[in-house]
C-alpha cells in the first residue's frame, strides 16, 4: 500500500503475502492468523482488535 501519512499509527499489521491473502479472502480468521504468528500487530494490540472487523470484513456469500 505504502507509508501512512495522517500522523501516528495506532497498531500496524504484518503478513507474508500468502497470508494477508488468505485473510482477506476469508479462507483464515484474523485472530488465528494472529495466534498462529502470521499476522504480527505492532502498537496497541486494543486498537488492532477494535479495527479488525472494519479493515477484513466477513466476505460476503453469492
């Protein structure tokens, strides 16, 4: 995506590309990934989880 230029983050996310793909396609739940060790959250782990919901919805069934 590239830096974030609206002042300080609150929490960053980490993934390989494997796993931010999987997470956004549903295919791995965010708090596993983060369990699991392949999303790392860098800041406030409580701003992290209040986001998660906004920034990988659940993806919607056709």
């Amino acid at each position: 995506i590239g830096p974030y230029e609206g002042g300080k983050a609150d929490a960053t996310f980490s993934f390989k590309d494997e796993d931010f793909v999987k997470v956004a396609l549903g295919k791995m739940n965010p708090q596993i990934a983060f369990m699991r060790g392949a999303m790392k959250i860098k800041g406030s782990l409580s701003a992290a989880q209040k986001f998660t919901p906004d920034i990988f919805p659940k993806p919607s069934k056709m």
